[in-house]
C-alpha cells in the first residue's frame, strides 16, 4: 500500500524470546465474559503482524525508527500520518509494532460494538454509578479490574518483544534491516513509559545509542490520569492505581525494578534522575498544556527538575484538543492551525530521531 513517496510492509512476528516466564501467569488468568480463555491461549497476541512504512525504492537500511502507541488503542489511523511524515522527513522506514493486547493484538470481538455491548451492559449493572464506561474501553477495563497485574505483564511482554525484534535485526533475520541498524524510538503517551522502563534497564545493552523521542507522555505513572471513555474506566483507574501504589512486587528483577522506578516519584529516585540525567542527550519530551492524561508535572517527577528544563517541552495548542486527540481533524479548525501545529511537532521529532 502507498503511503505517498513511502511504501508499507507487513512483516510476522513469532512470540520466542522469555515466552515461558510470560505464558506462566498468562496461563492462570480468569476466563472473562467476552473471552473464555486464558490469557496465553489468545493467539493472535503472540503471533502476529507489524508494518513498517519504508521509503520508496529502498531495499535495506542500517537504520529504524520504532513508534509506539498509545493505550487501548486498536487501529493505527491516527498515526498513519505520524509514520509517513517521520519516514519521509528521515529517509528512515518506521516500525508501527503493537503493545502486547493491544492493536492486532487481540480477537477482533473486543472492539466490536455488537459483540461486547453484552459485557459492557454487565458491568454497569455490577457496578453502581460506574464512571466513563463504554464499548471502547470494556474490554480493558474488565480485564485490568479483573487482575490489575495485567497491566504490568502485558508491558513486560511487550517490552521482551522489542528486545526481541532488536536481536532479529541486528542479527541479520530481518529482510529489511542490516545487521548494524540502530534504532531510535518515537514513543507516544503509554509508550513513553515503556520506553523509560527500556531506558532505565536497558536490556544487554541493545539501546545504548538509541535515541528517544516522547511526545504527549514521560510522566511518572501516579501521576497519570487514565479514567476515561477513550482509555479505562474509573474503577479500572482505581483499581490499577492501588495495585501499583501500594508496595508492587512480582519478579526481583533489573526489568521490574525499573518499572517500579517508574510508579512512585521517590521510589528509587536518585537512581531514576540520574539515568535520565546521562541520557540527557539522548532524550528529548513534548508535553501538551491541556493535556490531562499525562501532565506536564507528571514527566518533570519522572525526569527530575533540572534534567526536565534540557529535554522537555510544553506546548499548548490554538485549538481545543486532548490527549486522545491531539490533532482533532473531526473539529471546525482553521486547516493551517492543525497542519502547524502537526508539524511543528514532527518536524521537532524528525530532527531529533533522524
């Protein structure tokens, strides 16, 4: 499929590398009312496909950008322009790779309307005044209310993944990439926290040269707000939120420790500040004034004040926006309002990235 001057690839990724460690608790979750397996028999999670958007012409490249997206999300529409407009500023191909559970991640009966009303209506009805619920978030909502360690296995999962689809490149299995690609990172929103836990554990130091690029994300998770009909609702909110914040344990591990870095402001927070103070270079964050999910004052908590004033950004849009929607071309906007500030955005990424 044409994407302009670029082209799109679709390429299949076989879950392998810490698949066992995975599967284990995957194995134990509670069949739910619109999915009667356990997490690990869904397979469309653990095999599946990614697409790269790569511009037109090239064969190979010793270079990739890998974009991350946001939570509860299940197509990639709104960032379509976000990758072509990165891979044709940067002459890199773009790596659109889904978060475990998310995305192409899942049977397609957890985002249908007609197939997941059933669920929804159950929950409202176990629920008294249960806030933002809708068909949209369902599915997320139950499974995390349901066993709130979700949230951290499927972002484990996800970034064992990475690491190994960074191992398939470098090793020379990808058809697209040589051996010696370095990888720099455009991470948005949830995938800004993926990518710190990444950072600050750095796995056989795959990233050591990667440059990251968070753009509507960076915050320290206490600080996030994801109670909303777009994302999850308050009782999964609440229920996430007091797992996390109350003493998280699971496996003693450098990936776990990171992510526990990530959850509470002073947890670990000498080491935190440091890591991120080193990488400073390596590092740059945009953040969106009105943007409520992931505040501003949440990435400054994450990165340190001092690191914060050499990599962050706030900026405010001329136009009504949020954080689901940074870019509403649904709304009555002035065309070049949005198309500014769009590329104000990418074109700050591109340099930086590219």
């Amino acid at each position: 499929m044409e994407k302009g001057m670029n082209l799109t690839q679709a390429f299949t990724f076989v879950e392998k590398y810490e698949e066992d460690e995975v599967l284990k608790f995957q194995d134990a979750t509670a069949a739910l009312s619109f999915c009667q397996k356990a997490d690990g028999a869904i397979l469309e999670n653990r095999d599946f496909q990614y697409q790269v958007v790569v511009p037109a012409g090239m064969k190979k490249s010793n270079n990739a950008i890998l974009l991350l997206h946001g939570l509860n999300e299940r197509t990639w529409d709104k960032y379509n322009s976000w990758a072509d407009y990165l891979c044709t500023a940067t002459g890199r191909p773009v790596i659109m790779f889904p978060i475990a559970f998310h995305m192409n991640r899942t049977p397609s009966s957890w985002y249908n309307p007609r197939s997941i009303m059933p669920s929804l209506d159950l929950r409202k009805s176990e629920i008294n005044g249960l806030e933002n619920a809708s068909f949209v978030n369902v599915a997320l909502s139950s499974r995390l209310s349901a066993a709130p360690l979700r949230f951290y296995i499927s972002g484990r999962e996800s970034l064992l993944n990475i690491v190994q689809l960074v191992r398939e490149i470098r090793s020379g299995q990808h058809p697209l990439f040589s051996e010696k690609t370095n990888l720099n990172v455009f991470a948005y929103s949830i995938g800004a926290l993926l990518s710190q836990v990444i950072i600050l554990s750095n796995p056989d130091n795959l990233f050591d040269n990667t440059k990251w690029f968070f753009f509507c994300g960076g915050s320290i998770f206490n600080q996030m707000n994801g109670n909303s009909r777009e994302i999850m609702d308050r009782q999964a909110y609440d229920c996430i939120n007091s797992f996390y914040t109350n003493g998280f344990s699971y496996i003693n591990d450098t990936i776990e420790s990171a992510f526990q870095s990530m959850v509470l402001t002073e947890t670990n927070k000498e080491a935190r500040e440091s890591t991120f103070a080193k990488l400073k270079n390596k590092i740059r964050a945009i953040t969106l004034k009105k943007d409520v999910v992931i505040p501003t004052h949440g990435a400054i908590a994450a990165f340190g004040e001092q690191t914060s004033r050499d990599i962050l950004t706030e900026i405010d849009f001329p136009f009504d926006y949020t954080h689901q929607n940074p870019f509403p071309t649904n709304k009555k906007i002035a065309p070049e309002l949005l198309s500014g500030a769009f590329n104000d955005i990418f074109s700050t990424a591109a340099a930086f990235v590219g």
